[in-house]
C-alpha cells in the first residue's frame, strides 16, 4: 500500500489553529478525499476549520485547482463561436438564466450553462425548466457540443465528471452547516466554471435578504474572490453585486418563473427582470468581443424568442405546450390603501417551498406548478382589497404554514414612507485588480 504524504489530522489542526496549508497538503487532502481515504467526518472537521479561520487568497487558489484535478475538464477549442457562462449566487425568483442565454446565444456566442437543482428556498434553473413537457436536462458531452455550435445556448444539468470533489464536499457542508463560507463558495462554484471550459464567465453575486451572504460587504468580497480565481485561470471573469433583499420579478416557483421568463423573451416582463437580464447580456456580449450589441432590440424583434425555442426543442421540449397551474389558490389582498413599502425575499422564497416549489432533500421531487405570484412590487400604491400576491399548491392544507412564513414579510405604510428594499438592484460591478 502506498505511504500517504501527510496525516490529515495534523492538517485539520493546523486550520484549526488558524495556520496555513501549502499546496502539497491541498493537493493530498481533495484527492484523497476524492479516494475515500480521508473520511467524511474529517473533512466535516476541516470544512469548520476553514469556516471559522478562513483561508488565504494562494490557499483557496489551491483549493479550486485541486477540485478541478479531481475530474475531467470539457474543451470548447474545437466550436466556431467564443463561449460565455453567466453564474448567480441564487435567490428569490432568480430565473435570469432562462432569459439570459438565449439572448445572448442569439448574437452568435455559445452559452454553455451547466446548472442544479433548487436545494432549500433557493430555486434551481433545471427544476424550473423541467415544467416544460418533454424537456430534458441530461445531455452526453457529444450532444451538448452539438448543441452549443448550432443553436448556440445549452442549459443542461452538469455532468458527475466535472470537479466531483466538489460534488462530495458540497453535499458534506449542506449538512454541517459550513455552506455560508467565502472560500468554500468561492472554490465550489470556481472550480466547476473553470473545469467547464468557458473562455469568458460573468457572476451575478447576490446579497440581501434572500441571498447566501446577506451582507454586501462579504458579497463584494466573494466577488472578488471568485473574479480573482477567474482571472488566473485564464478565463475572462466580470462580477455585479445586486440587490436580493427583494424578490425578483413577479414570479416564485418553477412553472410561473418559466411563463415570467417568456414575458420577458416576447419584450415585456417586468422591469426589474428586463434590467438585471440586460444588464448580464451585455456584459458576457463585452466578454465576447460585442461591446455594442444592440440587446434590447433582440428582445424586441424576437430574435432570442426564436433561440429560446430552438434551445427548448433541442431537447425534447415543446415550446407551445401549456405550463402546469396549481390545483387549488389563495390570494392575499391589502387590508387598507397605502403603499407597499416592504417585501422581503427570503420568507417569499421560504413560503415557496413550503408550498412545494423547493425541495428539502436532494432527491425529493418538486411541484413545478407551485409557487407564488406577486401582484405589486415595494413602492406601488394599493387600495383596500387589492390582491397582494397568489400562492398556489396542489394541496390546499400546505397554504397555512406558508402563510405562517410570511407573517411579518410585507408591508403597506403611508403614501411617503421611506420604501424598505435595500436599494438599486444593480450596486456595484467587480473587475479583475
Ligand atoms: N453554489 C455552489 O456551487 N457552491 C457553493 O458553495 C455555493 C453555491
């Protein structure tokens, strides 16, 4: 049997003691986690180590470089067209992908979007996507490249073959409460975009109330973090810093974020959506050497429309088909005229779930036609009895304890009332130093 370098207890020592690991440890340490030989528990150790002392800038470099060496890395060298990923931190009515991609895979540039599934109150593009009849999120690599150099977008779930280190360590944090960490999110989501093979990757990074990190200070600096790791590793990173104190949009669930996602496709949508999605077009378009796109015009002449539904039909969906729609609704109406000063994302994101949209375990099935539909945004004027929002469910008894999650979650002041809802929507933008 092969010596083994080091003893992983002397290392998780050495985090816990707030030292630093070189990259030799690293290296050992994600591969022979990998390899089962280093155990679970351990790393759990190690994991809340890092989460407590934090990690030097060289050592999460370390760290994202040993998880994309422990799986395979795709090569897009071969397509006709540059490539350009976009990755969000997630959030409360986040369908911005689904926009996103065809948009910009309309102006001739390939969007390889490897995506997950919604785990907790954060809701997950394939989930989304799936309401679809037909769709499919499994792709081989043949039929993904395929797809990337004729229609151009591609949103697929993400193969077990990229960083599975990754894979592994992600599922031992969800469960040992070291998700909420700069180095840990900074190499989990680097090392998948990196051993995904983009050339050029924009970020959108989320703070506020529905978001991972809620302050925006810690959000600028996984920001920087990641768009730092970008950067080394040769692939063109932008990041935006926005707002999720709000939820985006109109939309919370599968089936409705795709029917809002559609809206916005056709030319309408609303206008926070439109912004942020324009905003992260024209971005990856810059990346890929078209500063001046004009991108609103395809939004309006239904060239992304037309790529939207190639991309659907490519795998198996039926762009025209009906979308779910809840058995059984309730809708919540103002109880006095004002305006609406206050809606906070995360217990939107929570009463979503528990209406069936999110899931609690990985391999729970979600309901794609639950989920809430808004019928005003912070800042709008209301009258009594005016709807306030609809939550649907296939099961009228799940409406009690999602109405518990929302107790205290909006609200209608006075015509004037200082509006509580964290500021613009785009706050910053992060370039690489
Ligand atoms: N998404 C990831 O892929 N990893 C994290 O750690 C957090 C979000």
């Amino acid at each position: 049997m092969a010596v083994e370098p080091f003893d992983v207890v002397d290392l998780i020592r050495t985090k816990r003691d707030g030292g630093t690991l070189s990259t030799p440890q690293i290296d050992w340490l994600i591969d022979a986690y990998t390899r089962g030989y280093v155990a679970d528990e351990q790393m759990s150790a190690m994991a809340m180590a890092i989460f407590l002392n934090g990690m030097a800038r060289p050592e999460i470099r370390d760290l994202t470089l040993a998880m994309i060496a422990s799986g395979e890395r795709l090569d897009f060298s071969g397509l006709s067209k540059p490539t350009v990923d976009k990755h969000s931190t997630g959030g409360v009515g986040d369908k911005i992908t689904l926009p996103l991609a065809p948009l910009v895979a309309s102006f001739g540039v390939a969007v390889p979007q490897l995506s997950g599934r919604g785990l907790g109150h954060t809701g997950g593009t394939l989930d989304k996507l799936e309401s679809i009849p037909g769709w499919r999120a499994k792709l081989s690599n043949e039929e993904f490249l395929a797809q990337l150099e004729g229609v151009g977008g591609v949103i697929c779930a993400a193969g077990s073959g990229l960083a599975p280190a990754d894979g592994k360590l992600y599922a031992l944090r969800d469960t040992t409460g070291t998700v909420e960490c700069i180095p840990l999110i900074a190499s989990s989501i680097m090392s998948k975009k990196i051993a995904e093979g983009t050339a050029a990757l924009v970020l959108d990074v989320k703070f506020g109330s529905g978001a991972f990190l809620q302050d925006p200070a810690r959000s600028r600096e996984l920001a920087e973090t990641m768009v730092q790791l970008g950067t080394d590793a040769g692939v063109a990173t932008v990041a935006l810093l926005t707002n999720m104190n709000v939820p985006l949009g109109l939309a919370i669930g599968n089936a409705n974020e795709v029917r809002e996602s559609v809206e916005v496709l056709a030319g309408g949508g609303p206008a926070d959506v439109v912004e942020l999605t324009v905003a992260l077009a024209r971005e990856m378009l810059a990346l890929a050497g078209q500063p001046d796109a004009d991108v609103e015009a395809a939004l309006r002449d239904g060239r992304a429309m037309d790529t939207w539904r190639a991309m659907i039909a490519a795998q198996g969906g039926d762009p025209d088909a009906g979308l779910p729609q809840p058995a059984e609704t309730h809708t919540v109406v103002a109880d006095r005229d004002g305006v609406l000063v206050e809606q906070q994302a995360l217990p939107f994101g929570i009463a979503a779930w528990r209406l069936g949209a999110g899931r609690a375990r990985k391999e729970d099935p979600v309901d794609h036609a639950a989920g809430i539909d808004l019928h005003a945004k912070p800042g709008d004027a209301v009258t009594k009895g005016q709807p306030l929002f609809t939550l649907g469910a296939s099961d009228a008894a799940r409406f009690e304890r999602a109405l518990e999650a929302l107790d205290g979650a909006y609200r209608i002041g006075e015509a004037g009332d200082e509006v509580s809802d964290g500021g613009p929507l785009i706050a910053g933008r992060v370039t690489a130093e």
